[in-house]
C-alpha cells in the first residue's frame, strides 16, 4: 500500500469517526476492558486500557485505525501482559461467518487469483498458478443468498439461547460484524465465570456436534408411535420436526432426522465462543477490509447487509485497480476489474479494494 492509498483510507476512517462517534457502542466497565487496534499498514496495538468511554472515544478519533477492538472479558488490570491480567470473566460471544455455512451460491462469487498475474479461477484453489506459477489467494465474495443463510444461522443461536438456556431476548445483542458474518454476544451474568470448555459444550451444542449418530436417533424414533415433541433440548427439536413430518415424509427416516438437525443446527465458530482472552471489534466501528460497520441490529427482518452498514461517504476517488472481482455495496454492482485501470469509485466501494492491496490511489 503506498503513501497516498494510506493517507486516503486514514482521512476517509477519521471523517466517519467524527461523524459517527455516536454510533460507537462501548460496552459496561469500560476500565476494565482491553482494548486494541490495527493502524493502517501496521501491526496489532494491543493490551491498552482506558479510564473511561471518553478516553476511548479520543483515542479512536486521533488513531482513526483500521480496525478497532475490545475485549469481552473485564479483567482487573487490563493493560497488562495476559497471565498477568487477573481474569474476572466474560460475556459469552458467537460469530457466525458466511464462509463456515454451505449455501449454492458461492461458485458464483469464491475465486482465487493469482498474486502476480492476476489471473482467476473457480475453487479449489491450485497451490500455484496456472498460467505463470505465481503464489494464489482465495477471494470469498458475499451476497444476498450467503448473507441471508448467516443471519438464519444467528436467529438459529437466539433461538437456542432463548429456549434450552433460559436466557432472556433482551440479554442477546446481535450485530452485523462488518464483513460476511454476525456476532452474538450475551448478557447473562451466568455465563461470564464459564471456562473454555465449558464454552465449546454450549457451541459444540448449538453446532449439533455432541449429537448421537443419526443412524441411532433414528432407530430410537423407528419404535415409537409419533406423539409430537418430547423431552427438553435437541430431543424435543428432532421429535417436535419428524413427527411433524414423518407421515407424508417420501425419504427414510434417516435422512428425516438428518434434515431435523441441518435446519436447526447454528453454525458457530467453536474457536471464538472458547477463546475467554479475544478482542472483539467494538460496534459502530469500521471493519479493516471493508470499510462497512459492526452494527447493532435491533431488528433482523429489517436489516439489509449490503446496504445498512455502508457508512463511508459517496465522494469519488480515482483507483488504479489491478484485479478485482464484481461485487456489491449500497445495491450498485462494482466490477470486474480484470486487467489494470484506472476508474473513479465512490469511497465506500474503493475501501475494499484498497485493504486488499488489489489497487492504489492514483495520484
Ligand atoms: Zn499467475
Ligand atoms: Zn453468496
């Protein structure tokens, strides 16, 4: 990324953080929080802590960084190396990427590139090159069939809270996390002492991972008249779905039972929910990549990804796009850029490009 690419990202951050600083949600006992971030083209700043949500706030406004985080745990000094921290427990968080979720319509949109050339293809993606031998990255694209099936997933986690752990709607905010997935996180003082493992029984659950074979759920369902929902948990889930279905059902009961659990299960990430020392990125911050906001959604019916969280301004700027593939932002399609050019773009779509080293500010 040259000088002009930097400065341009930089000011175009600032201009939304003072903006946007309202939007910037911090969350309870802000001192005892670490917090952390990216700058542009540097490495992670971590283990600060702050006073205070104005200290804070100052802070992000005179760093306008790449990417803002923040601890969910409170710890008693939070500034501090991680064994010396004093841990005093966490909220307990899900993240839900598009990626992790198999929906049809990633041919369409997942690619790689070659590093060098510049020339793409569908996945699996070739350790090398095919036309110059070059080094190839994978491109994950979004649109509005991925992003749908991930918020699915999320209400799937809600659900679940809601229902088998008790936990009150009020107590689960979810977000929109800047890029391709959605984030949970869970006031319920319940579960901030919760260790790592016992966090990845709570995905491992919600993932419908610690489930019986289906093979053995559906020989246990063969011998018993179909009576409705049963049992508390996934038990009365996959009850409640096969006896709903199983008299017209043309399938096997195993494949019934298989289909209970796909349409039920969340797809977390287990490795997030597990990991008690993370920093999170703070909501109505802007995500490195993407240049879209964490955004609190209030309500899911409601909110559009490719729209709701684009808060960079419209002001055009010239990129000398190397290659970038077609994508979208603010309902306009951008690209493919397939071979080098200059073009003006709206800020908001010229972030992504630019964060991805895939193109510079034409100067
Ligand atoms: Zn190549
Ligand atoms: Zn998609």
């Amino acid at each position: 990324m040259n000088d002009a690419s930097k400065s341009f990202l930089k000011s175009a951050y600032k201009e939304y953080y003072f903006r946007g600083a309202d939007q910037i949600e911090f969350p309870d006992e802000v001192e005892s929080r670490e917090f952390g971030y990216f700058p542009f083209g540097g490495g992670m700043v971590r283990h600060l802590s702050f006073k205070s949500r104005g200290e804070a706030l100052a802070e992000i406004l005179k760093q306008s960084p790449s990417s803002v985080y923040c601890s969910n745990a409170r710890y008693e000094y939070p500034a501090r190396p991680i064994e010396e921290k004093g841990w005093l427990g966490a909220e307990l968080i899900f993240d839900i990427d598009a990626t992790d979720i198999q929906t049809t319509c990633k041919k369409g949109h997942d690619l790689w590139y070659c590093e060098k050339c510049h020339a793409s293809g569908k996945l699996p993606r070739p350790v090398r090159c095919t036309k110059c031998a070059g080094s190839t990255v994978e491109f994950h694209g979004k649109c509005e069939i991925c992003l749908d099936a991930a918020k699915d997933h999320a209400m799937r986690v809600i659900r679940f809270l809601t229902e088998d752990f008790g936990v009150d709607r009020g107590a689960i905010r979810l977000y929109f996390s800047g890029n391709r997935g959605y984030h949970l996180h869970v006031f319920d003082r319940r579960f901030d002492p919760l260790n790592p493992q016992a966090r990845g029984e709570i995905a491992e659950y919600v993932r419908g991972s610690s489930l019986p074979l289906v093979q053995s759920i559906a020989s246990t369902l063969r011998h018993r008249p179909p009576s409705g929902p049963q049992g508390v948990g996934w038990t009365r889930r996959i009850t409640g779905y096969v006896d709903e279905r199983r008299q017209d059902y043309p399938g096997t009961l195993q494949k019934l039972v298989s289909e209970a659990i796909s349409s039920q299960r969340a797809m977390v990430d287990s490795s997030v929910t597990t990991d008690i020392h993370r920093v999170f990125r703070l909501s109505g911050t802007l995500h490195g990549d993407t240049g879209m906001m964490k955004r609190r959604i209030e309500s899911a019916g409601s909110f559009d990804p490719q729209e709701d969280p684009v808060v960079l301004s419209e002001k055009p700027v010239k990129v000398a796009v190397e290659f970038y593939p077609k994508f979208r932002m603010k309902h306009k399609d951008f690209g493919p850029f397939l071979r080098p050019e200059t073009v003006e773009l709206p800020t908001f779509a010229a972030v992504p490009i630019l964060t991805r080293g895939l193109g510079e500010v034409a100067v």
